[in-house]
C-alpha cells in the first residue's frame, strides 16, 4: 500500500517595515566594505600623484558612508 503525498505548507512571517530596512542598510553595509577594500588595493598599486590623491578621498567617502550606515543600523536595533 502506497503511502499519500505529504505536502508541507509554510507560512512566512510578514516582513516588517523595520526588519526589511535593517536587512536593505546591512546589504548596503556589506557593499560598502567591499569598495573600501577594493579603494585600498587601488592606492596600494598606485603609483602617480593624482591616482593617490582619488583613492584617498575615496576612501574617506566610503568610510563615512559605513560609518552612517553603522550608525542607522544600531539606531534601528535600539528602538526595538
């Protein structure tokens, strides 16, 4: 005798609007880290003035933006 099917139906919690802008700034986060990386091995491998002079103010862009979005993150998490 053949066993019936079982199917399994999963209900998702509904997305709240503060876990979904969590989720949006912690992608954003992540993001950002990788172009503070990618910022740095470009000035390690820079060799003209110029170039150098970029990379630092981009970098000091990105860590304000990290700092930022470091900043609104905890501030979500304290509210909860």
């Amino acid at each position: 005798m053949a066993q019936p099917e079982r199917t399994f139906v999963f209900s998702r919690r509904p997305v709240s609007p503060r876990s979904a802008e969590r989720d949006q700034l912690m992608q954003s986060l992540a993001h950002t880290r990788l172009l503070i990386n990618q910022a740095y091995s470009g000035f390690n491998n820079a060799s003209d003035e110029d170039l150098i002079e970029s990379f630092v103010f981009e970098i000091n862009a990105l860590q304000s933006r990290y700092s930022y979005l470091l900043r609104r993150i905890k501030e979500l998490e304290a509210c909860v």
